[in-house]
C-alpha cells in the first residue's frame, strides 16, 4: 500500500497519524491512569484488593505484550498496524460495555481487559519508528508526538472531576468519550504505513524472552534499567499518601496534592520532551539514562524530606522532567541495540520487564510504610537509583556502543 511512498513521505505520514493516535491515547490514558479507579471508588464503592488490581491492569498489559507480538509474526497478511486497529477498536467496543454494566465486577473485568488491550500496540509501534524513521530524526519525531500524549490530561482532567463531582452517572459520559477516543486511535493506526513482520522461529508465546540469555548487553541494560524502575513506581503511589496522610505532619490540600502529583509533573513532562528528544539524538544512550536518574533521584530526594509546599513543587518538576526523558528513553533505546528486523521482539520483551517491575513495585512501596519511615523511603529509592547508573556508567566503553554517536 505504502511501496510508492518516498521514505521522506512515510516518515511524514507517520509523524502526522501517529500524531493523531497519541492525542486519542490521552484520552485513554485519562481513563485508564485516573479516572477507572475514581469511578471504582466513587460509583461502585470497590474493594480495596480489586482496586490494586485495576492499577496492575496497566502493568499486566505491558507485561503480555510480547507474547501478542509473537502472535503479529504468525501471519503473512496483516501489518502492525492492522493488528493495533484491531485492539483500538477492541478496546472502544470494551468501554461501550461498560456503560451498560451496573456490576462493580463487570465494570472491573471490563475496564481491566480494555486496559490490557490499550497497551498491545507498543511494540508495535518500535517496529514503525525504527522502519519508517531515519536514526538521526526518531529522537526529535518521537518527543514531539509525547508532547501531544499528556495534553489531554491537562485539558480535560478537571472538568471531567467537575462531571462526576456534579452527578456520580456522568461517568458514562466520560466512558463514551473514552471509546470514541479509541476509535479515533483505531483509525489513526490504520494510515501509519507498517509492514507485516517477518516469521520468527518462536516455539511458543515466550520464546522472544530468550533474547535476554542470547544478548547479554540488553539483559543488563534490562537489569540496570529496573533498578531505576523499582525506585520510581514503588514510591509513586506513596507521594500522594505523604502529603495528605495527617500522620506524615503536612495536611495538605487534595488540590495541593492534585498540583505535586498530578499537574506539575505532567506539565513539566510536556515542556521538556522535545528537548530530551533532542538529547537523545545527539547523545549516547547510556549518559541519557543516568541524566534521567539525576533528575529523579533529586527529586525523590526533596519531595520525601521536605514539608515545605515550595520545595515539594520544585521537586514536582525534577520528577516530572525526569518522566519527559523516561518517556522518550523506554521507547526509543532498543533501537540503538537490536537488529533492525528485530526492533519489535527487543521492544516486545522491554515493556514486558517493564510491566513487571511496575506490577510488583506498587504492590512493595504500598507496604513499605509499616516498616520504613517515608524519609527511608525517598532514600532507598535513591540508593537505588544511584546504583542503576554506576551499573550503567559500567556499560559505556561496551563495543556495540562504540558507533552511537554516529547512527
């Protein structure tokens, strides 16, 4: 469909839709990362277990994700993108059921296969960046299009709080929004110029995890990578529980705390993309991560030993700069590694590590507190972090890194 089309065109027409997609991916996001849970709370009165399993959903997504991209090399007819339209529309048709459901265990096995769904295209998409974008450009394409991700967030976040503040049913109008926005996305995949990917010889859904005994750079890339990655989600859901649990000694505000965990680093998140892509460009990989973990480590530092409202919200920023650079890192840096008929098993078997950091790590922060003060916390999210870059300052003289400067 695509073969007549210039590399210059596909890269045009990827940057555009992928656009598109991105802006409806926030929409969801809003969902899946915020409200789903409100609306567990508020309209259905869940179960404090099953709401920890409404925030795993994300993580177990991420987590099976390879698994689904073994499935994309079993044909010879579908690209992609074909296989991403399929969950985008997957996904609305999901939401849609959900509007109908009085059941809290039906909302909740719905809204928890929506969310598994949502996440299938990511590796996917490594394919598409590392096909249809030159190396030099990826970095630069890839930050501007996060930039779009958040902005949703940040448009439409309060007033669909103000919706369900006003009247609890107004959550299915916000799900009907939601299903829109995922066929939106659904038919913004569908215009990405992608291939069929080529037939792996896989034995079965897990055989891509063996590239983490065959590649011994990617597996401690992966294991230093989690270190970092333990640090950061473990003490997420925590800094909401620090500001506004009165045991803690601050009291503040649930608009204050809105503003530390939610606004701010979102904003600084957007404002800073373009310039980590920039960064990523130009830069070896391994000095972008440990800037990463600069940046959160200060932050988690100053946001768990201070009470001071000022200096929690400047440690805000640090965290929500970290996430711009997170961003772009986690998506893009298998590509300066892996073959490139191999971008997408690489990025299938990245965001599954990922997933399971992130589905283990709440579930360990969360019990921290009965044990550790939120001050040992910050620390051992910062011990962690410092050893995440000695780890990755270890690999930089790696041959296989030797060219990065030049892609």
């Amino acid at each position: 469909m695509f073969e007549n089309f210039s590399k210059t065109e596909i890269a045009k027409k990827t940057f555009l839709f992928d656009s598109c997609r991105c802006f409806c991916s926030g929409v969801l996001e809003l969902l899946f990362n915020n409200f789903a849970l409100v609306m567990a709370i508020r309209v259905f009165d869940a179960p404090k277990s099953n709401k920890k399993i409404l925030v795993a959903a994300w993580f177990i997504g991420n987590f099976i994700a390879p698994m689904t991209q073994i499935f994309a090399t079993k044909t010879k007819r579908f690209t992609t993108m074909d296989f991403s339209k399929v969950y985008m529309l997957s996904v609305a048709a999901i939401i849609l059921a959900s509007v109908f459901v009085d059941s809290f265990y039906a909302f909740f096995a719905l809204i928890i296969a929506a969310t598994v769904l949502f996440k299938q295209p990511a590796p996917l998409m490594a394919d598409v960046y590392g096909q249809n974008y030159s190396p030099q450009e990826r970095g630069g394409r890839l930050s501007i299009v996060l930039m779009i991700l958040p902005l949703p967030g940040v448009l439409f976040a309060r007033k669909c709080g103000q919706l369900i503040d006003a009247d609890l049913q107004n959550y299915k109008l916000i799900l009907v929004l939601a299903a829109m926005a995922a066929i939106g996305s659904g038919l913004s995949f569908s215009k990405i110029p992608a291939r069929v990917l080529p037939p792996v010889k896989a034995e079965s859904i897990f055989s891509n995890f063996k590239i983490i005994a065959h590649d011994k750079l990617f597996a401690m890339m992966l294991f230093w990578w989690s270190f970092a990655g333990i640090a950061t989600q473990m003490t997420k859901p925590l800094r909401a529980e620090y500001l506004i649990n009165p045991s803690c000694g601050i009291g503040m505000s649930t608009a204050v705390e809105a503003m530390a965990c939610t606004s701010i680093p979102l904003a600084f998140r957007l404002l800073t993309s373009l310039v980590w892509g920039k960064f990523f460009d130009k830069s070896r990989v391994i000095i972008l991560k440990i800037a990463i973990n600069v940046f959160l480590a200060f932050g988690i530092w100053l946001f768990f030993f201070t009470k001071i409202k000022g200096v929690i919200y400047l440690s805000s920023a640090l965290i929500g700069i970290a996430y711009g650079g997170g961003e772009i890192a986690l998506s893009l840096w298998i590509t300066r590694i892996a073959p490139r008929e191999k971008f997408s098993a690489y990025a299938g078997v990245n965001i599954a590590v990922a997933g399971l950091v992130g589905l283990t790590a709440p579930f360990i922060g969360y019990e921290l507190p009965e044990f550790l003060t939120f001050r040992q916390i910050g620390l051992c999210a910062v011990v962690l972090l410092i050893i995440s870059s000695v780890g990755f300052l270890s690999l930089l003289r790696h041959p296989r890194f030797a060219n990065e400067s030049k892609p």
